[in-house]
C-alpha cells in the first residue's frame, strides 16, 4: 500500500485532481490523512473512489492499521479532539489480538525544534496516555516535520517520515530548511508484530 500522510496539496484544492490522476492506476490501495495545508472537504470528494482511502482504518496480516485526522481549522497546528480519541480507543479495545499501527500528521513527540514544536498535536498529552493503555501499539508514524525520526518509547516506534518536497533542519530554533533531498519511508509489518522499517533519501531524480 500506500500511505500519504498529509498537506497533500499546498492550500490549492485544486492539487488533489493531479494527485487522483498520479496514482488512480495505482495497483495497491491508496490512504491519506489531512494535514494543515489540506482542505479536507475537497480532499474526501475528490480521492471518493478506490484505490483511494480517506481516514479510517484496515485490517491486513494480523495488523491493525488506524488513520487518525489532526486537521485543525485556521491553524498550523494539529488536535484530535474527543471524537478521535474516543474512536482510537473504541478500536484498540476492540481488536486487543491485532498488533497496531497508528498514523497521523501532526507529531504527537516533540522533535526539538522551538518554532515546529510550537505547530505540534495539540493533546499529545492525552493520546500518548491512551497508547500506553494498549499493549498492541507497535508504532506510531506522523508527517508534518520534514525530517525523519525514529525513536523507541517505553516499547512503541514513534517514527517520523520525510517529505517528499523540501526538508526542515532538525533541531533549529527558527524556520530553516535542511539540504537533504526528498525522501520517504518503507514500513514492513511482521507477524511477531516488529517494524521493519527505513527511510530512502532521493538523491537525484530523471528529468
């Protein structure tokens, strides 16, 4: 499959129509999460028919695989609210045999970067205290930052992907961007429930 995780276009809805076009032959599913940049209303009518997926979740080899929408209006920053948490924990306690994979946009982990911490999930707080309630969360897997990370904490992968545009400069106290090419993350997800995982840097790219 694959996984777009958010600001699939930059303010312009009109982007999501070259987007369908790209990747409407795709021959494995298609899902995508809103971020800041998204317009979420254009982006459900628009990727409306398979291979796309908007959202929610799928079950596949024993993994549960749940897409969590951070989408905040008017803002950079991201907050699941009531509704999602509730919807993340209902399926937790629903499918305790699954190992679990939980995506979204927004870092729910601070990245060590004063401006881009400030723009971050609203209530990490209270979605990292509901993950560690659930023994089958393996990973967690955002967008947002620009920049890759991955990090165990207390068992769970938190891993952060690049974009496949420009780079932001780790750990800057200030907006920079970094010198890295665009990039992308390759996830495989094994039956003992481990993350196979690694990030692949565009070094040069056809004209």
């Amino acid at each position: 499959a694959l996984l777009l995780t958010g600001d699939l276009v930059q303010d312009d809805p009109g982007g999501y129509a070259l987007l369908r076009a790209t990747f409407e032959s795709s021959p494995v599913p298609v899902y995508c999460l809103p971020g800041n940049h998204d317009i979420p209303a254009a982006m459900h009518a628009t990727l409306d028919a398979a291979p796309f997926q908007v959202g929610g979740q799928f079950i596949a080899a024993g993994w549960l695989v749940i897409m969590l929408d951070t989408w905040k209006a008017n803002s950079a920053g991201g907050r699941l609210g009531r509704e999602e948490l509730a919807r993340l924990e209902a399926l937790l306690a629903g499918h305790p045999q699954l190992h679990a994979l939980i995506c979204l946009h927004h870092h729910p982990l601070a990245m060590e970067s004063r401006w881009l911490d400030k723009v971050g999930l609203d209530d990490a707080a209270e979605f990292l205290s509901l993950v560690r309630r659930f023994a089958q969360v393996r990973g967690v897997l955002w967008g947002h930052v620009h920049q890759s990370l991955d990090r165990f904490v207390d068992g769970v992968r938190f891993m952060a992907s690049p974009a496949t545009c420009a780079q932001f400069l780790p750990r800057s106290t200030d907006f920079a961007l970094d010198r890295r090419p665009p990039g992308y993350r390759v996830l495989e997800l094994l039956p003992d429930g481990t993350i196979a995982t690694e990030v692949v840097w565009v070094e040069s790219t056809a004209g």
